[in-house]
C-alpha cells in the first residue's frame, strides 16, 4: 500500500478489519516493521485523536514519530504553480520533496476552505504532497474525505454487532457553524463498500438540501424523514454537515434533528456514535452520550487500531 486515502485504496475489508482487531490483542508484535523507519505527522489543522492515535500506533510499531504543525511551526506554502510574489514562502514541490527525505512515510491532515466546492474537491493539496514526496502518504484527513475515521468506525461496529448485517444509519444534526463533508463522505464510502461485501446494511437520512456527492452514497437508502429512517436501526451515526450543491452553507437550523432518548426508542436498542468532538446538546444529547447506548469512546479508542492496521500495511512493502 502506498497511498491510504479512501477505501478505494483496501482490496480485502474484512481483511482489513481483521488485522487491526488483532494488532488490539497484539500492538507490539510487529514493532520489527518499523524499527529505524521514520512517520511524518504533518497538521495544517488542529487535531486531537488523529494525531494521538497516529503516534501512538506508529509508536506501537516501533516507529519514530516527527509531528510538524504546519499552521503553526512551517512556512507559508504554495500549492499553485505560479510565481511566488505573495505571502507564501515555500513551494509545495520542494516542502513534500524535503519531508520525502526525512521521512519514510507521510502523514498529513488539512482542511477545506468550505468556499469553492471545485477547488477542494480536486483535492489538490493532497495529490501535491503525494506527487513529489516520494513515499508513502497516509490521509489524517483532508476536503473530502477521512478514511481513518471511517475505519475505526467500522471496526467499532464489527466487534460490537450483534446480527451478522446489521443495520446502520448515518443521521444527520444540527451546528452553529458551516462543517466539512469529510466525515459523511467517508463513512458513506465506507459502509457502501461494507455493504457491498454483505457486512451490513446502510441508510442515510438528511433534510433537503444536504445531499452529498453521488459518488461516495452510491448503494445508500437516503431520506429525509429520520424517523422512518431510524426505525429498526442497529447502530445510528450522528454528523453535521454543509451543503454541497449550495456548498458550504447552512440551510437549516435543524430543529428536531438532534439525537436524543426519545429518537432512540424507534430503534433497534440502537447504539450510537459520533466521531468526536461533538457539541453536547446540539448535535447529540448528553443523556445518550453519558448513557449506555454510546459508543463514542471506544470507536474513538479504535482509531489506533485502524491508523496501526494501515501503517503495518505500509511498512510490509519496504520488506
């Protein structure tokens, strides 16, 4: 594996999963892989469970890790390929191309500017990083997707389901800000590919208006009446998302939407999850997420495990 972006980039899911429910059971058994092999967690963005769950699993494997702020600690980069004569300091071509030296494998996280749907769906910056660096790339998440995310979730729901195909819905909530559709994208990817391989089943339920883009839903049972949608629900993953065809814009308050023990009734004793951080109250209740439905914790405890699997994965083709 040289590029870990989307679950385009996994051959064999249920492989996939498997591997990192056993490095769970076993995190140090192939810390061979990564003796004297350097990882690159390089931040455009904030971060708190990608970039401790990345260390810690490259840790895991005996890898040094170099976490680089970029927002904070590097030089302005320019990604287009024009002269130079504003505030940035330094070519994407020579930054990706140096970190490629340093490092044995890259890792990188950066955010869309939610301003021209065109721009950020290009994935430009990604795709940059991945031409010149010369190793592998691992996505900590970027405009439209985040594949480490996706994983761990669904890992959660193979080690918690208690049906063979269970029944999943992604939900979505209210915000008080403009959110990516990074998350939604990638789930919606993720279990469609799940679904394929007969590991469950998968619905997506939004006011309209919040319809994402068809190539990563296509499989998906969409509607816009949640409480059809939740009725007989295994697991229900709660996310807020922007518009994409008015792309970036809030076109609802979202009243009636948030998840809360009532909702909860229609389902399947259903448990609950959310890929953090998450807006108590607004987004999901705080009776659920102090409750015995949640299982936000341990899916975000499983993003070692996921970011672990991809790493062990990447480490095998330097064998």
């Amino acid at each position: 594996m040289k590029v870990f972006s989307s679950v385009k980039d996994v051959s064999n899911l249920q492989e996939m999963v498997d591997s990192a429910l056993e490095l769970k059971q076993s995190p140090f058994a192939f810390q061979y892989l990564g003796t004297n092999k350097t990882i690159g967690l390089i931040f455009l963005n904030p971060s708190l469970r990608t970039r401790l769950s990345t260390q810690k699993a490259a840790l895991n494997l005996g890898m040094t890790p170099i976490v680089m702020n970029m927002d904070k600690e590097g030089w302005g980069l320019e990604i287009k390929d024009i002269a130079m004569n504003g505030t940035t300091v330094e070519h994407i071509r020579e930054a990706a191309a140096v970190m490629g030296q340093y490092c044995d494998i890259l890792a990188i996280r950066a955010f869309p500017k939610l301003e021209d749907r065109d721009e950020d769906y290009s994935e430009e910056l990604f795709n940059k990083f991945v031409k010149y660096c010369g190793v592998p790339v691992v996505s900590l998440e970027s405009a439209t997707l985040h594949p480490l995310q996706s994983f761990a979730d669904l890992i959660t729901i193979q080690e918690t389901k208690k049906v063979h195909k269970p029944r999943v819905v992604l939900t979505w909530a209210p915000h008080v800000k403009p959110l990516p559709q990074a998350v939604p994208n990638s789930f919606s990817e993720w279990m469609c590919r799940a679904q394929k391989d007969g590991m469950l089943d998968f619905a997506i339920v939004h006011p309209e208006g919040y319809e994402l883009a068809e190539e990563f839903t296509n499989g998906a049972k969409i509607t816009h009446d949640q409480d059809k949608a939740l009725a007989g629900a295994d697991y229900v993953y709660v996310k807020n998302w922007s518009s994409f065809k008015e792309y970036g814009r809030i076109l609802t308050s979202g009243e009636g939407w948030m998840m809360n023990n009532e909702k909860l009734k229609i389902t399947n004793d259903a448990k609950v999850m959310h890929c953090l951080p998450v807006r108590r109250d607004l987004e999901l209740s705080s009776e659920i997420l102090d409750g015995p439905n949640s299982l936000v914790i341990q899916e975000a405890a499983n993003r070692e495990w996921a970011a672990q699997a991809v790493l062990k994965k990447m480490l095998e083709t330097f064998v």
